[in-house]
C-alpha cells in the first residue's frame, strides 16, 4: 500500500482514467424517446447489472509521436467493482475495488488507495455517480449538460472543484438511447483518451 501523500505514479492515473471511460461505456437498457433528459439518463444507468465487454481505446499523449492503441476485455460489478484486462499490444490487468486501485503488469502488483490520491479519484469517482444514477451525487462534483435527444445524444461532464479541474477538464459520453458507445476524456494537460466498447454477454 502506498503510504504518505507521494504523488500517483503515471501507471495509476492512466488506469483511473481508463477504467472511467470503460465503467461510463456499461450498457444498460433500452429506453423510449419520450422525456429524454439527464434525470431518464441517470434512471437507466442505475439499472446496469453485473456485465462483461470488449474495448478499443486510443490514447492523445503528448510524449508520443502517435496515438497508443489498445485493446481488452473488461468487467463491471455493481456498485463499485470494475475489472479491465488489456490483451494487446501487452498484458495487464487493473482493478477498482471499492478504494482500492491495483494494477498488475509483468508479474508485478501495486495497490494504493484513492483517499490518498485525488488526482486518480477525481476520475474514479465521477463513475461511481454515473453508474449509481446519482444524479446528486455527479451534481456536487460535476456541471452536467445533456445535448442532442435520444437518439443522438452527448452528456459532458465539467468538474467543479479547482483541483478536480487541474487533472481532468471534461468527459464526453455519448451514444443513443440507453445504448452508451462512446466516452472521451479530455485531461487539463491536453491529453485525451477514447474508448469504444461493445458488450459480449447476453
């Protein structure tokens, strides 16, 4: 366990970040186009149950000449369980359990908690809200803004607080209906991941 307030090694805050944009892309059920708005997003996310899923997920960095590409598997267990393996270009796996975030990589297994790293909650917590369909809970750390309708809709969401605002400048999920295909993160340094997800069970 990581003691003291040393900051997040890299690994950690590129696996919170990832690991928010696969939990934001969990399928839930279809809805009606009637009363499309976040209060009818929240409610349907709310329903997610236990689930397993394929990703693509490209990473924006600046220290590299292109994008990074990768691929996996990933796992969602309501309320705050979420399991992403990453099959290609290597092997890893990264799990959030609760406040605990582990990340296992070439044989080699770190844990940490999130209390003691606000800039890897700020993008773990923004999930749980989303999962949860706590409308009230994103609202305390997020401005949330709905556009489009239901069959072609984004939702952003902006952080409040300044130091939230200091590692993530705003996530984009998009998608239609209840069907979430699509979740961006743009980071305050100008970073930017992508994933896209499509759901293996039935």
């Amino acid at each position: 366990m990581t003691s003291g307030r040393r900051p997040a090694q890299p690994d950690f805050v590129r696996a919170a970040r990832s690991l928010v944009a696969a939990a934001l892309l969990a399928l839930a059920p279809w809805a009606s186009a009637a009363g499309w708005d976040v209060a009818t997003l929240m409610e349907l996310l709310s329903r997610n149950k236990p689930g397993r899923a394929t990703f693509n997920e490209t990473r924006h960095l600046a220290l590299l000449d292109r994008p990074l590409e990768l691929s996996g598997e990933l796992r969602f267990t309501p309320p705050n369980r979420l399991e992403k393996r990453t099959l290609a270009p290597g092997t890893d796996s990264m799990v959030v359990d609760g406040d605990v975030l582990t990340l296992e990589r070439a044989g080699r297994r770190h844990t940490l908690s999130l209390r003691e790293h606000p800039e890897i909650a700020v993008f773990i917590e923004s999930i749980r809200g989303t999962l949860a369909g706590d409308r009230a809970a994103l609202e305390r750390a997020y401005a949330l803004a709905l556009e489009g309708e239901a069959k072609r809709w984004n939702l952003v969401l902006k952080p409040l607080s300044p130091v939230a605002a200091g590692f993530v400048a705003r996530i984009e999920v998009s998608g239609r209906q209840a069907d979430i295909h699509r979740v961006e993160i743009f980071q305050a340094d100008g970073d930017r991941t992508l994933m896209m997800i499509r759901r293996t069970d039935p």
